[in-house]
C-alpha cells in the first residue's frame, strides 16, 4: 500500500466530516461504522477503523470509499482527493478519439456505478503519480 501523508490523512478527514455535516449525520464512530455496516456489502468496519478516519490517520480503502461516498452522497473521487470530477465530453471531442479509447470508455460505461468509482479512483491515483514524477 502507497504510504499517505499526515496532509492527505487530514484532508481526507475535513472532507469526511464535512460530507457527515451536509448530510446531517452526527460525527461520531459508533453511528458512522453502524450505518457504513448497514449500506456496505463488505466485511463490516470497526468502531475503531472509523476512529482512524475521524482522527486523520487512517484513509479507507477505495471499496469502503465508493460505499462512503454513496452513503453521503458525494463522488468517491472528491471524497478521496477533494478534486471535482472533470466536465463531460462534447460529441465533437469524442469524435477525435482513437478507436481503442474509444472502445475503453464504451467498457467503462457499461460498468456498475461502484466499479466506474473504482475506476476514476485508479485512474486518479495514476495521474497523481505521474504529475508527482514530472
């Protein structure tokens, strides 16, 4: 796993809890692990995973991310990296794409909401590590 900077830690927990305040929901572990368990069709979190969270020394993994995301009803990728999700394509700019892009986003569109998350989350993290070797 790629090591996460106390920046990223801390920034990821100001845009948690700030998703928790929009939603209306209470910031506390207990209710916020309850609540992911009732939504999520993984192993269920602890009490103390969401501490972490909450605490800013931990980031959850992007299954539980997709699952948080949903829940708050923000996209994963904000949620993960606070960035917005880019303006769709025209029909103009797809038209100049090369056929193996374009069969790639046809691919993609077809895919479950939570794998498109997943997604946009690799493809997020692959760019980050790009620009960071630039």
């Amino acid at each position: 796993m790629k090591y996460q900077s106390l920046n990223e830690r801390s920034e990821f927990r100001t845009r948690l809890i700030c998703a928790l305040n929009d939603a209306q929901c209470a910031v506390g572990a207990t209710m916020i692990a309850r609540e992911f368990n009732r939504r999520s069709n993984t192993l269920p979190i602890s009490v103390y995973a969401v501490r972490k969270w909450l605490a800013g020394e931990a980031i959850p993994t992007q299954d539980k991310l997709v699952v948080l995301a949903e829940w708050l009803n923000v996209p994963a990728q904000w949620l993960r990296f606070g960035e917005q999700a880019a303006e769709p394509a025209t029909v103009d700019q797809l038209a100049g794409l090369p056929p193996a892009v374009l069969a790639l986003l046809d691919d993609i569109v077809r895919l479950d909401a939570a794998a498109r998350e997943l997604v946009a989350g690799v493809i997020a993290l692959m760019l980050k590590d790009a620009s960071a070797r630039s």
